[in-house]
C-alpha cells in the first residue's frame, strides 16, 4: 500500500472516532514500528489510534479470511486468489507476483471498504 492511500486511511479513520480520540498516553513510549509510520506518512500522534483500528482490521479479516495466495494455472499463467464471505475472489496474471499484488489489493480494498 502506498504511503499516501495509507495515510488517507488512518486520517479518514480518525475522523470516525474524533469524539474520543485522546491520542496516546504521553507516559508511554511508542514502539519503533509506529514511530516509524508516524514520520513516513505524517501522521500527528492522535492519529496513531486510527491506525492501530486500521491495522486490527486487516489481522481480524487475515485470521477469518485467511491471506490472499497465488498458483499456477494449467496453461502456464498465474492466479492469484482469496474467499471472502461472498464468495471467492479470483485474478489472472503473467506472473506469480502480479496474481498475488493484484488479488492482495482487492482483499485489502474489500476489508477496509
């Protein structure tokens, strides 16, 4: 995902849960990980509890949803694939990374609506 769409998550994110957004507990150091988030896609710090939202998201549809996957085709192309509640959901590509790129986009596109 680029930086800038996530950056747009986490700020459409945040603006869902204004009224009680405090931002993170001064008193508590951020892990490097956020940190690092924070300064790549300017994020102000009471915008971190959206992305931890935006991150539960994406591992609650992993665990339920399982990841997307790739595989090769009988006529020598690639798929890339996943099952969602409404079905599976199925892309043909050249290569075995386009079919996993492209089937990942979607399953990250349909999680996060």
């Amino acid at each position: 995902m680029k930086r800038k769409r996530l950056a747009e998550l986490v700020r459409e994110e945040a603006l869902q849960e204004a009224p009680a957004a405090q931002g993170p507990d001064p008193e508590r150091p951020l892990p490097p990980y956020l940190t690092y988030v924070r300064k790549e896609c300017r994020l102000r710090p009471d915008q971190l509890d959206a992305l931890t939202a935006l991150a539960r998201r994406v591992a609650e549809g992993w665990d339920r949803y399982s990841a997307p996957s790739a595989a090769r085709t009988l006529e020598g192309g690639w798929v890339g694939s996943f099952e969602e509640p409404g079905g599976a959901y199925s892309v043909e590509a050249s290569s075995k990374r386009e079919s996993y790129r492209l089937a990942r986009r979607e399953w990250v596109r349909r999680l996060l609506g």
